[in-house]
C-alpha cells in the first residue's frame, strides 16, 4: 500500500513537471470578493484626494470631468464583461490580446499592463505620504511613503484571502468617513452658507462658465480614467475565481455601475458646498484638509488623514496584486524566467517574487513628492491602452473569429467596442507629452525582450495558454 502511494506520488510530480512545473494558485474567489477588490482600488474617498487638482487643471469642471470618464468606462467596462466570459484565466489585457491577435501582440500588451499595475498604486503611496506628513511635519512624506509600500507587501504576501479581508475593512471605514462628510456639506448648502451654491441644481457647480478650461477638462478626464480601473482587478484574478465565467463578468459590471453613480454625486456635491475660484486653494495635492477647515470641520483632519491612508493602502494592496499576476501570467507563458516569476510560495500560494518587485516599483513614489496630477498623468498611459486593445478584442475575437453575426451581434460586438476604444483613445491622446515618452520608452523596451526571446523576431514566441471557456 506504502509502495503504491510512493509511486501515485512520484507520477504526481513528473506530471507537474511536464505542465511547466509550476503549483496552480487556488480558485477561491466570489464575486464579492472581487467586487471588493475593485472598490479597494477606487474607493469612493479617493475621490476627495481630486478635488484640488482636478478643479485646478479643469477650471473648477470637478464634476463634469467625472462624468465623462465615467461614461466612458461605462462602455469599455462591457469590453472587459465579454472578455471575461471567454477566458477564465487571468492576466486580463494580457490573456484576451494574446488570444485574439497572436502572442507578439499578447506579450507586448502584457508589458504594456506591467507598466500601468506598477505605477496605478504610486499615486496612493504618493498621497499617503502627502497627507501623514500633515498631521507629522516633523517626518518627512517620503518616510511614509515607504512605510505604506512595506506594509502593502506583507499584506499581499500572506496571501489573496488576507487581502481581500483587509481591503474589506479598508472599503467600509473610507465610505462611512465619506457619508458623513457629504451629510455636513448637503447642511452647509441647505443653509446657504458663502462661497456655497446655495441650491443643490447649480451648472456653476457642474462646470464653472467664467473659468473653465476645455482642454483641462479633456487630461482630467484621461487622469480620471485611471479611478475608474477598479473594474479591471477583476479580470486580473480570474485565475483565482470560482466560475470565472459567471463571476468576473458580474463583478466587472457591479464596480463600474457603482463607481460612476458614487464618483459624479460626490464631485457634484463637493463642488456645491465650496464653488472653485482660480487662486482659492493653497495647495491643490492635499485640498481636502483646506475644505474641512472651509467647512468648519477642522478637527476632522485628524480622522481624515488616518482613514485616507487605510484606503490608499486598500488601493495599493489592489494593484500589487493584479501586477503580480499579470508577472506570473506571462513567466507562466514562457516569456519571463519561470525560477522567478512564476514562483508560487508553498505555504502562502502567492506569486511572492512578483509580489516584492511591485514594491520596488512603488518607490517611484518618491520621484513625485507635490506633483500628484504629473504622476496621475503617467499612471494613465498604460490603462487606457490597455482599455482600447481590450475592445478592439472583442471586434476581432466575437464579431471576426467566432463570426457572431445580426443586428444584435452587431451593435454588442462591433459598433459598442468600436465607441468604447475610439473615446478611450480620445482621451488617451490628450495625456501630458511626459506620459508619452515613459510610456512608450517602456514599451521599446518589451520589443526588445521580445525581439532577444524570438531571435530577431524569426521564431514564434513560447506557446501561451489561451484556453477558452467551455
């Protein structure tokens, strides 16, 4: 009996080793469990860290701005839905690319979202240090900045349950903070205070005519864009999902729906409470601590800075975890050294190598120390690429591959992807020439790799694993 189990478990082994040696991560999440992870990533109080810098890039336009970005997440978030019922692996942009176009155009989307998971939580780090630094002068924002990335990475080395569980709490405590704020700005407008609307059907809240600035509104939006991506973690973990099929489309929907309706009340209401004037803030980075003082809440700083940097934490734990993925995904595919990347922990079944060089990218942070909406600009390249190559996916995968044909297929599979990228890629093209550069110096770089793994491009790329859903 010994001897037999000796040998199923030797067979074991050898098999694991002929599918690429690598331990399978588990299926262990819900819908809400993804859902939770998204609304980590764009918790509805992060949106108060925008007012300043997007009302000063904007010309006071807060709201307006939201809206926009919104509605066009809206429609590339029904990109992702049906993508996401093809492929139940993760690696989002990655996966449905490689896919549809072929692996050299997988693998550079791949790096492309590398890029964009990277630095998506810079801009976390960057304001939690911003705003301890308020309460701490005596410490310097960058030591905090530190302290956030170390403590994002034990988080998510642990394991995904752990982080999904502390997101949880990082998800309930910000929205509560932000209820009750709105509940003090909806008494400070019934009461007319000054420098309020008054009314709450104000188009002065919703975009100020004496100041705004057109293509302000246009970078704010592409900058907004980047809230909105929550969506996307979804997709990233499909790996980890239970029937992924099901659950990611679902959870896609529900964080995208949710953020749209929650972002445009708040950016409205903040707006009404305190009217933008040109030359009102003192420093647009950290505006909310002034429009508490405005408010009369000054005190509440003090609850404020805390509870904002458990949600940029939420936020963090977020995009190091889709990165990570995306890492293993593509070491997992042969393009990255399996040793590394696709390194699972045995005890954690975290992909912990992967996990650990997010942190290291995270210290980019400290490269933008006052200059938030530079760093949102270049946080932004590679998502809304990604967003474009996603519905140009389902064009070529739906409509061309699978040959969907009628009216109804139509309009699902060609003319709303077809919209979706063309307006993703609008708003793309109006990122700071700074994004650009980065960007697409990154970008050269993976063609690099890919041209040294293919030897001049002659050979085909190693075979990825594109296994569609039953």
């Amino acid at each position: 009996m010994e001897e037999k189990e000796v040998m199923a478990e030797a067979t074991a082994a050898e098999s694991t080793v002929q599918k690429g040696a690598h331990t399978e991560m588990d299926r262990v999440l819900s819908t809400k469990d993804m859902v939770v992870q998204g609304m980590a990533w764009l918790c509805p109080a992060c949106i108060t860290m925008y007012y300043g810098i997007i009302n000063e890039s904007s010309g006071g336009a807060f709201p307006l701005v939201t809206l926009i970005a919104g509605l066009v997440m809206f429609m590339a978030a029904f990109g992702y839905a049906n993508m996401g019922k093809k492929y139940t692996q993760g690696g989002s942009v990655y996966t449905y690319v490689g896919g549809t176009f072929g692996p050299r155009l997988g693998f550079m989307s791949g790096w492309l979202m590398i890029l964009d998971y990277f630095l998506m939580p810079m801009i976390c780090y960057l304001t939690s240090g911003l705003y301890l630094h308020i309460l701490f002068p005596a410490i310097s924002a960058n030591i905090f900045t530190i302290l956030t990335i170390i403590f994002v990475f034990i988080c998510n080395y642990i394991g995904v349950k752990v982080a999904t569980l502390v997101n949880a709490i990082n998800v309930i405590v910000p929205i509560l903070m932000l209820i009750v704020t709105i509940i003090w700005i909806i008494k400070f407008v019934a009461t007319d205070a000054p420098q309020s609307t008054g009314t709450f059907l104000s188009m002065k809240a919703f975009m100020s005519p004496d100041t705004i600035k057109w293509a302000g509104v246009l970078q704010s939006a592409a900058v907004m864009c980047e809230l909105f991506i929550g969506f996307d973690i979804a997709t990233t973990l499909a790996g980890e999902a239970k029937n992924p099929t099901k659950t990611v489309p679902r959870a896609v929907i529900i964080i995208v729906v949710y953020t749209l309706v929650s972002f445009f009340l708040t950016a409205y209401l903040f707006n009404c409470g305190w009217v933008y004037e040109d030359g009102m803030l003192q420093d647009p980075n950290t505006a909310i601590t002034e429009y508490y003082v405005y408010l009369g809440l000054g005190w509440m700083n003090l609850v404020f800075v805390p509870i904002n940097t458990i949600a940029c934490i939420g936020c963090c734990i977020a995009g190091n975890i889709s990165s990570s993925r995306i890492l293993y995904n593509m070491a997992r595919d042969g393009f990255l050294p399996k040793k590394f990347f696709a390194f699972i922990h045995p005890k954690h079944k975290t992909p912990s190598f992967n996990i650990a060089l997010a942190g290291v990218a995270g210290l980019s942070a400290l490269l933008f120390q006052g200059q938030v909406m530079d760093a949102a600009n270049l946080c932004s390249f590679g998502g809304l690429l990604g967003m474009v190559l996603v519905n140009v996916c389902v064009i070529g995968s739906y409509w061309y591959k699978d040959k969907r044909r009628g009216t109804k297929n139509f309009f699902r599979y060609v003319l709303m992807p077809g919209a979706a990228a063309a307006c993703t890629l609008f708003l793309w093209c109006q990122l700071s020439a700074m994004a650009k550069i980065v960007g697409f110096s990154f970008l050269a770089l993976g063609a690099i790799i890919l041209g040294i793994k293919t030897k001049g491009f002659k050979e085909m790329p190693p075979e990825m694993d594109f296994s569609e859903a039953e």
